[in-house]
C-alpha cells in the first residue's frame, strides 16, 4: 500500500486528488492538509511515502514547506501547478529544490482531460513511491561553475555536432545540469524534447538560458540550429529538423497527432535520425515509459550515438531503461557526469 499525503488550500482540490487516488487499490490517503504548516505535521505523524504540495497557500506556502520535506525527511514530492507562467516559474523552482514532478491545478471544467490527469496522478504516485530521496541542494548558475573543457581531436573537429535530448519525469533540474554545465563555444546544437505542458517550455527555455553559458530558447519554424545553441520543443507540439544545403533549420508542428506525448522524444530522434544520420548523438534522461526507444533505433541504425542517464541519478528509470534493455545506449552515465559524457561522444 502507498500512503499518501495531501496538501491544498482548496477543498476541493484536496478532496477531487483524494478521490483520484483512491480509485487505485494499491494507493491510500492517510492525511490532507490545508497549508504547509499543518502539511508538515501531517508527514511527520504519518510518514507517508509520496506528498502531493499545493504552491500557493496561507501560512506557509508550498516552496516553503517542499524546503522543510527535503532537509528534514526527503521523499517523493508531486507539486500542483497553475498552467501559468507565474506557476511554471514557481514549479521549476520547486523541481529544483527536490520536488520530482508535477499536476495542473485546473481540475474543475469537466472533460476527458479529468480522467487523463487522473490516469497520470495515479501512474505518477505509484512509480515515484519507488525511489529513495535524499536532499536536492539548489542548482548553482553556470557562472559559479567550471565549464567543461571539450575535448579535443588533432583534426579539431567533432565527428557530430548534432544532440537530441529525450526527457520527462524528473527532467528540469537534469537538463539544467547538463546544459549549465557546457562550454561557450561547445561545438554543436542541441535540441530537446521534455514532455512539458505549452505554458511552462518558454519559462522553462528561459530558465535555462539564464544559468547557461550556451544560449537556450523554446524552438519557432524557422530557427536555425547552430553550434552552442539548444533549442527546447514547445509544449503541445512536437519538434522536428530540417537539413537544408547549406543549414539546419527547426520545424515547430502539430504532427503526428496521435502521438501520446507532445512533444515527442521519438518524433525528435527520428527526425535528427532522418536529417543528418550517423552526426547526430542521442541522450535519453529520466522519465517514465519508453518514449525516445524507437527514435534512437533509428538514431543508431543511421550511424548516430546514443547515452543513457544511469538507474541510480534518475527520478523515474523508464526512458533510460527502454534504450538500454534493447542494447541501444553505446554509454550509461549519472547525471553529474553526462554534460562530459556528451562532448567526449561528439569526438567519437
């Protein structure tokens, strides 16, 4: 049995996510809380093994109560984010203090769109109830790190000087990692597909952008991929490449509908895949499901690379363990290693 704690303001958030939940047999609210000052003393008197964490509440708000959760009894932590960018901001701000993933808020209009967030919350709780968590510190901006130094081939170029990012569950501060990590004058682009709702990517591109030393943007149609450039999909689209004959430049499109996730890691893969072949190297990160698998065979069987982030720096070893399980992933790699990982590999 997972127990669960829920805190909310609203009543009939914490009733509607109670409700959700329990429709699982294997999944039990023990408490619900009304502000993060009661939420902690629910925690600590039942010890539950997922939380639920309202952002904006009385008292003590929710990025308060998530900073008590990780210092003091980490476990996995899902945020309830407004579809705003005000919420965006503050859920990536969550991510970074340790929360391992989130819900909308907007659970009130009745749609279909109710029995999917209800599907998600529950496969959520239930995968992340599996993880150990210990204190997340604050990502530090780029400027306070040192970069990596690329390596260096006696030609003094890179044999690829094309990476496509798959990620979901857990991936924000992953993502943040790597790229902050990168030199100024790393020697390819990167394009990334995080499942991710359309009002957080450009918040989230944004974010990036202001700790890395490469620059970061959510992808329009028609931008062209660059070296020391990455580009983040938008939300609700998926995000494709062009290979003209003299540049690369992005296509933003709705296509193919019936893909389960928007954006798609495997819509991504295939077509870097398609566009420049054995250039191109593949990085799939934490994330449920085996979202990426499929693109990343196209990847290799067009002469491309690929990584896969480590079981053990994951939040959720689902993406990662789809590539690895089908002898996809040339190199397996935590997480502090990869944006290192990432240039050695453009040289090989």
């Amino acid at each position: 049995m997972i127990n669960v704690v829920v805190i909310d303001d609203s009543a009939f958030m914490r009733k509607a996510i109670s409700t959700m939940l329990e429709k699982d047999p294997g999944i039990k609210v023990v408490a619900t809380a009304r502000d993060g000052e009661e939420g902690l003393k629910k925690i600590r008197t039942h010890n539950p093994d997922v939380v639920t964490l309202d952002i904006e509440m009385p008292k003590m708000d929710g990025l308060t109560a998530l900073r008590h959760i990780m210092m003091e009894m980490p476990r996995p932590v899902i945020m309830v984010s407004s579809l705003t960018t005000e919420g965006a901001e503050s859920t990536l701000k969550a991510m970074d203090l340790g929360a391992v993933d989130f819900i909308p808020k907007q659970l009130s209009k009745v749609s279909l769109d109710i029995i999917k967030i209800e599907t998600d919350l529950i496969s959520k709780v239930k995968i992340v109830a599996r993880r150990k968590m210990r204190p997340v510190p604050r990502m530090r901006p780029a400027a306070r790190r040192a970069p990596v130094a690329a390596p260096r081939l006696r030609a003094g170029r890179p044999k690829r000087d094309i990476v496509m990012i798959g990620v979901s569950t857990g991936g924000p501060p992953a993502v943040q990692k790597i790229l902050s990590s990168l030199p100024k004058d790393f020697p390819a682009g990167i394009v990334i597909a995080q499942h991710m709702p359309k009002a957080f990517t450009g918040p989230f591109a944004n974010r990036l952008n202001s700790v890395s030393q490469i620059s970061v943007k959510e992808a329009e149609t028609g931008d062209r991929l660059l070296p020391g450039h990455a580009f983040v999909a938008p939300g609700g689209s998926h995000l494709m490449i062009d290979q003209k004959i003299s540049r690369i430049e992005l296509i933003v499109t709705p296509e193919p509908k019936e893909a389960l996730y928007k954006p798609s890691a495997n819509v991504l893969a295939t077509s870097v895949a398609n566009a420049v072949g054995r250039r191109a190297l593949g990085v799939i990160l934490t994330g449920m499901g085996n979202d990426g698998r499929d693109g990343i065979r196209d990847l290799k069987n067009k002469g491309g690379r690929a990584i896969a982030q480590s079981d053990s720096s994951c939040v959720v070893y689902g993406m990662p363990k789809a590539i690895v399980d089908d002898g996809l992933a040339d190199e397996i790699v935590d997480i502090d290693d990869m944006a290192e990982a990432i240039i050695k590999n453009l040289y090989l």
